[in-house]
C-alpha cells in the first residue's frame, strides 16, 4: 500500500532541503525523524556558501537565511582566504550562521509546503520491492512509498540495509568542539602549533570590516585537537579538559558545558547513490572533515540535483534512468570535496611541522 510517493528519512538539512523541492513539484512526500524537535544538540554547521545561498536565491528564500546572519569573504584553501568578491554571481560571499538556525529557517520554509512530518519515529528497516518500498518505523508502523532518500546522516542505516558500500579512510585525527564557560581568559582567536589546531572565541561576535569581532563575556566557544584519535563515545568535561590541559598546559577552569561533541577527519563515501528505489543524499552519502565548511552545503545541493529528477520520474514524465544521472553528477562532486579536505589537511600538517620545536603529530582540522 502507498502511503506517499516519495519517504525521506531524517529531517536535517539535506532532507528539508529534498521535501521542500519535491513539494513545490506537488509531490506528496513525507519526512520521517527521530528526533522529537528541530533543534540540535550543539552547534555543528557554521555557515553557508556562495552557491548554497544562491540555490535559496531561486527559490526566493534566500533574504530568509542573509537577515539572520552575518556576510563575510570565508572560501579558504587551508589557511589562505581567496576573496570571491568579483565573482559574477548575486551573492560573492559567504554567510555566517550556526546550523540550529539554518534547520529551523529550513524547516519554517518546509512546513509552508505540503510535506508530511513523521517527528520522533526512528526508521528501523525497509524492504523493497519492484513497485515501491515498505519503510519499518519504530512502533511497528510501516509506511509504503515508491522511493525512500536516506538523509539519515553519516551512521546511515538507510544506505547500510540498502547494501551500499562506504569505502575511505578511517579518522587519524579528532577534535572536541564545545560551548562551555571558563573562569579564566584564554587567548582569543585560532591557533595552530605542534599539537594541531585550537581555536577560543566567545559566542557572541560580530563581522566588522571581514573581520570578527568577539564579545566581551559570555560562553566560550572551543576547539581543540585530541591527542589521540578519541573513541566514538559522547565526549565529557573531563576529556575536553584533559585535551585542554595537553595543549594549553591549563584547562582554564572550564566548566557549565552547553554541549560537547567531537569531529575527526575521516573521509568516507557511498560507492553508489542510488539502489533501484533507494536513494541517498547529504551526510548519508559522503562524510569528511570539517575543513572549508562544506558538508551542509554539499548535501543541500545534493537534493537540488536529486528534487526534480526524483519528481518527474514519481510523476512518470520521465524514465527511471534520470536518477542515474545524479549519482553520475554528484559523486564526483563529493569526490573532490574529499580530496580537497584531505589535502587542505596536509598542507596543515606539513606547516605544523614546519614550525621551529614542532614534532611528527597528529594532523589537526578546523572548521571555518
Ligand atoms: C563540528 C562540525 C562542524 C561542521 N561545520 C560545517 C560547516 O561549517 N559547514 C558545512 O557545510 N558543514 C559543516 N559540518 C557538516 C554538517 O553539519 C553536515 O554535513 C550536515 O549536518 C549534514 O546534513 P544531513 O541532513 O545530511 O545529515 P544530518 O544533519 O546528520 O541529519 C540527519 C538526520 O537524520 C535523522 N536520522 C538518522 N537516522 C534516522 C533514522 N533511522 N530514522 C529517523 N531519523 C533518522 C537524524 O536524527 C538527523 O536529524 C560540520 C559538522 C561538524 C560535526
């Protein structure tokens, strides 16, 4: 029995980002996710990027992202900015803006739409079969539909039960990410030495002139590269502090954490983006470090490509074949991505051990 013609599994960005494309080509689609509400445990995502805003652009949202956040020059390779101010485009830079507030921005747009949320149920299984797919939920529901797209982040079970491989490299490198008080002052801003990379900023900041400008009090947000590569675990005050105390010889009293969560620079992707009915986008698909800010924005596109094709097969105006061509038009995409992140990280490496007194350590990444 069908009961949608399209079942996007998680309802992060890539799969608000699919629903919203779908539904303005008047497909009935349904989100299911896990998660009871739309906000994150801590920050993840800390801006968006030319193209992404201007796909917002075309669907006349963009004005909705631009007003809360902050527009600054934030392509880099490595280290070295490149000023896309002349590029010929509506939008030649970047936007700062934490990922909580994109989802929610994202999702204000969805619920506009016709789109069915399914909050709160986690997908468990799905089998499939010639005419369409039966998705499992928790709670022995199950829900019929002709496509199911696993948006379902990097742990996917969607492209796990579907058979698909994800072949790439294990982490050789980890880093905590929090928001924390302290009760001593570190030294502001991004630095980088044998140990990798470590970065302090109060919360609250402001882009003045390309430049941010922090606050003077409030929660700090850090980063700091692990000694060793930590394990998959929720992260704890005492390993950030440990991690601190290792880099900076003091964990400066930290304290009160808001959230902590821990990243690392393993690069994997799905060797195949599509299993007859069974398709994947975003994190679901390709995973990689942080470096550049580009996961969002990859899987974002991800649906663009995937929306309309998707929508003209479910509507029959066009062969099953389509949807080959968005495996062959964002894999390579992706592609590149990791390899631009893994050579951004090299080139990190190669600096830090550049430096005078510095040893053969991990190599760090950051987020911009
Ligand atoms: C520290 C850090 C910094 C980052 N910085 C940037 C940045 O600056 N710029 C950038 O572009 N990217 C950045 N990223 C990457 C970005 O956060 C991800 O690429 C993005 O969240 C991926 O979106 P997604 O929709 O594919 O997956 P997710 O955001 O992971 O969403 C997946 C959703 O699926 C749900 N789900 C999972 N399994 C199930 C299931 N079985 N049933 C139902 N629901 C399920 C989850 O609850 C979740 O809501 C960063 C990541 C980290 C960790």
């Amino acid at each position: 029995m069908r009961d949608h013609a399209v079942v996007i599994v998680g309802g992060g960005p890539a799969g608000l980002m699919l629903a919203g494309e779908l539904a303005l080509a008047g497909i009935d689609v349904a989100i299911v996710e896990r998660r009871p509400s739309q906000d994150l445990p801590g920050a993840r995502a800390g801006g968006l990027h030319a193209r992404t805003i201007e796909v917002f652009d075309q669907r006349g949202i963009a004005d909705r992202f631009i007003s809360q956040g902050q527009i600054a020059q934030v392509a880099k390779f490595g280290s070295t900015g490149l000023d896309i101010s002349d590029f010929p485009t509506r939008h030649p830079y970047g936007l700062g803006l934490w990922q909580n507030t994109m989802k929610r921005t994202l999702a204000g747009w969805v619920a506009e739409l016709a789109v069915t949320m399914y909050r709160g149920r986690e997908v468990i299984g799905f089998a499939q079969h010639s005419a369409g797919v039966d998705v499992r939920l928790s709670g022995r529901r199950k829900l019929g539909a002709e496509f199911v797209v696993g948006c379902d982040g990097g742990r996917s079970l969607i492209r796990k039960a579907a058979g698909i491989g994800f072949p790439g490299w294990d982490p050789t490198t980890s880093s905590l990410i929090a928001e924390v008080e302290m009760a001593e002052e570190p030294e502001w801003g991004v630095h980088q030495d044998a140990f990798g990379v470590h970065a302090f900023g109060r919360l609250e900041y402001e882009i003045v002139d390309g430049e941010i400008v922090y606050a003077d009090t409030g929660p700090v947000g850090v980063m700091v590269t692990e000694e060793h590569v930590g394990s998959g675990s929720e992260p704890t005050l005492r390993e950030l502090s440990a991690a601190l105390t290792a880099v900076c010889g003091t964990d400066f009293r930290a304290h009160s954490p808001t959230w902590i969560s821990r990243f690392t620079d393993m690069a994997r992707q799905a060797s195949a983006y599509r299993a007859g009915r069974v398709l994947l986008a975003g994190d679901a698909a390709h995973v990689h470090a942080p470096d550049g800010g580009q996961g969002l924005n990859l899987g974002v596109q991800d649906a663009v490509n995937l929306g309309w094709k998707l929508a003209l097969v479910v509507k029959e105006a066009a062969p099953e074949s389509l949807l080959d061509t968005y495996h062959a038009e964002r894999h390579p995409v992706a592609a590149r991505v990791l390899r631009n992140t893994w050579e951004t990280d090299i080139s990190a490496d190669s600096a830090r051990q550049s430096q005078p007194g510095s040893g053969p350590h991990d190599a760090g990444t950051y987020r911009t």
